[in-house]
C-alpha cells in the first residue's frame, strides 16, 4: 500500500489530494509541526534527511518533492486520468504549470510569509515582495479566463500543485486582486476528492 508521510498544513496536502482523486488506497503517516517554531517534528528526519513532508514510500522506494510524487502517481497510477497524454500538445503546457508553482509563484509568497515575521525591517523589502506576488499570480489569473482549470477543461495533476500556492497566497496577501484565482479555489475545493483528502488529513488552515 502507498504510504504518506503527511504533516500537517503542508504539501503533502496535495500528494492525499491526487490518491483521492485516483482512487487509491493509502496510510497516512501523521506528523504535527512544533505548536511553537511551525518546524517540522525529528520524527520526519528518520524517514529523509531534509525532515521534510511529503514522503511517499511506494514499491520499496521513497519519493520526495510533491511535483515529482503527483508526476509519479499519475504516470503509474491514472490510467489516463490528471494529465494530459505525452503525445498531446497540452503535455508542455501541464508540465510548465507543474514546475511553475514551486518554480516560480511559491518564491515570493514564502518571502512575504519570511518578512511578515521582521515587522518595521521588511519595509524596504514589501515593494519588492508584493510587486514578484501581482506579476505571478496576475499571470495565473489571466490564464483562467478562459478555461475553469490551467490544462484545459479538466482537473490535472498540475491543479493541484497549483492549488496550495494558490491557498498560501490568499491567506498571506489575498487575492482580491485576482478574481478568477479566487473563484478556482472555489471549485476545486468544492470537489469530493478535495473534501476526503482534508477530512483524513484533518484540519488544514490553508483551506
């Protein structure tokens, strides 16, 4: 059976999302952040050295990076499902938003959640900070508009790896600015697969 180390208010959120999706059995391996420091626990060291979540353990290997472990559950379990097939035109453009989220959006989200924690020193670095988050995801709001998902009009893997960005950006800066980001979360959350993935997961402040 697929086992996931899930911590929780991570990425691992997605790897419990696309097995829902897929419709494949798994055990979560529950690890809670430090109440204090948010840091992931030592428990997560002895599975990887980076002590870091996700870890998927499958077929006697681990797997680690949330991209890499959505682009192996799909490619050995979908059956045609979350992706786009390799011959398709739209295979590109689903590994582009596959690696975008990390690549690029996630970066300056991650330092507006750094700074937010420097007070009146992240000053000089907020303009900066803000103008990387509206280039971003003012790109990703534009790609919406006319299509529900980012590959198409069906979910992908490439969804999902959107989705937590997606989610941390709202809570850190809002997405006032991009309606039709906001409308996605909407509907993706609104999905079953999304839905069991939180309630075995539990309770997920990025949601």
């Amino acid at each position: 059976m697929i086992e996931v180390h899930h911590l929780n208010n991570s990425r691992s959120q997605r790897v419990l999302w696309c097995l829902e999706e897929l419709g494949l059995d798994y055990q979560i391996i529950a690890h809670q952040r430090d109440p204090q420091t948010s840091l992931a626990p030592d428990s997560l060291k002895a599975i990887h050295p980076l002590g870091k979540s996700p870890v998927v353990r499958d077929g006697g290997r681990s797997y680690i990076e949330s991209g890499a472990i959505l682009d192996y559950l799909v490619r050995r379990y979908g059956n045609g499902r979350l992706a786009p097939r390799a011959d398709s035109p739209d295979y590109q453009r689903y590994l582009e938003w596959l690696h975008f989220a990390e690549g690029s959006a996630m970066l300056p989200v991650m330092l507006k959640l750094y700074t937010s924690r420097l007070g009146e020193a992240a000053a000089p670095l907020l303009p900066r900070v803000h103008g990387e988050i509206e280039n971003n995801f003012g790109f990703l709001d534009a790609e919406l508009a006319d299509h529900d998902y980012f590959v198409g009009d069906e979910l992908t893997a490439a969804d999902i790896q959107l989705t937590f960005v997606i989610q941390a950006a709202k809570m850190l800066y809002t997405l006032e600015k991009f309606p039709r980001l906001a409308a996605f979360l909407t509907r993706v959350q609104a999905r079953p697969a999304y839905r069991r993935a939180v309630e075995r997961g539990g309770p997920f402040a990025y949601g």
